[in-house]
C-alpha cells in the first residue's frame, strides 16, 4: 500500500513546481484526487529531498525530462 504513493508524489511535484497550474487543477489530473492531497504530496517530497540523496536525483532527472 505505501508503493503508490511515492510514484504519485514524485509525479505531483514537478507538476507543481514546473507548471502554473493551481493546486485544485493538478489534483483534477491524478484521479480528481483533492488540492490537500497535492499540497501534502509536495511538502514531503520537499522535505524528504534534504535527507534523500537518491531522491534527490530522481526529481532532477525528471524535472531534465519534462523540460526537453
């Protein structure tokens, strides 16, 4: 049950950080998930970037990707 979360996570967050949309307009894209679901989704990955060297490559390596 805990697997699920980090891949959606990982994907919420450059959404976020990447493009304007709203908090309400990207949980709207994660099966009409809530905006806290976005919000909370964002501020773990960002607290666990400073205690995860591998996550830390992950959200660059994808934010290189979206970004091509």
């Amino acid at each position: 049950h805990k697997k699920v979360p980090l891949p959606r996570h990982l994907a919420m967050y450059p959404c976020r950080l990447l493009t304007d949309m709203s908090l309400p307009e990207i949980a709207q894209h994660f099966s009409n998930r809530n905006h806290t679901t976005v919000l909370h989704a964002c501020r773990k990955i960002e607290k666990d970037l400073f205690q995860n060297a591998d996550l830390q490559n992950v959200t660059n390596y994808l934010a290189k990707k979206i970004q091509e």
